[in-house]
C-alpha cells in the first residue's frame, strides 16, 4: 500500500441520542462526518466489495456510441444506515478494483468520491476495524 493512500474510519456513540453514532471517514484530503443509526454498513460494504471485486460480472457491458448498460446491482444502498443522509456505495464498472463512495445532505449537497486499489484496500481494512470493534 502506498503510504499516501490511507483511510481511517472513527465510530463514537452518540450520549445525547443512544442507539446512534457519529461515523467519521478520514481520508487523505478529505474528512466526511455522517450520524449512523446502524453500523452494519461496515458489513454490507465489506460484503459488497467481496462480491463484486475483479469479478468481470461486474465489468461496464459497453452498447455502442458511448453508452453502457445500466446495473442496478452495481450498487448498495445504505442510506437506511444513516440519519437523513443518502449513502449509496457503487461498482466502477470500468475497473475491476474501483469504486465510488457517494454521500449526499438532505440540503442538496452531493459528494462522489472514487476509491480504487490501494486506497480501497486501505478502505476496507478500516471498514473490518469497525466491524470488530464495534459490532
């Protein structure tokens, strides 16, 4: 892994609202702070990514002038994880090692981030962090 790829994931039980957490994702240049009302969104991922990772299935199936078919089973949606906050984790079809984390606010804001090879790796080795010290 490369030493500038790093992703961090903190998970801090909320005291004025049991039963929810505040999850932050460090990432080199970028910090997302979201509350979540269930951490099996660590689980899904992690399961998600064992799936569909270098598994041609998943590859983009190109239809010609530069479309692609649509798969909706490229995705997870785990906004059902999180308060007021859509939360979708996709399959970058046009890599086998590439996905792309999209989070959004019920204000309109949306943020894409891509995460890929070592990065990723570094992505779900927080995620299996979580998982064992929290579920």
């Amino acid at each position: 892994m490369q030493g500038s790829e790093r992703c961090d994931i903190y998970v801090t039980e909320k005291t004025e609202s049991p039963e929810t957490w505040e999850v932050q994702f460090q990432f080199r240049l970028l910090m997302v702070t979201v509350t979540a009302n269930s951490l099996s969104f660590a689980q899904q991922i992690l399961a998600f990514v064992d799936e569909t990772r270098n598994n041609p299935e998943f590859r983009d199936t190109p239809l010609g002038g530069e479309r692609y078919r649509t798969m909706s089973e490229k995705s997870i949606d785990l906004s059902n994880c999180f308060t007021a906050t859509p939360f979708v984790f996709a399959k970058n079809g046009e890599y086998d090692s590439s996905y792309v984390l999209r989070i959004g606010s019920m204000t309109n804001l949306r943020m894409l981030l891509e995460i890929q090879d070592a990065l990723l790796d570094a992505f779900m080795g927080s995620l299996r962090d979580v998982m064992d010290g929290c579920l």
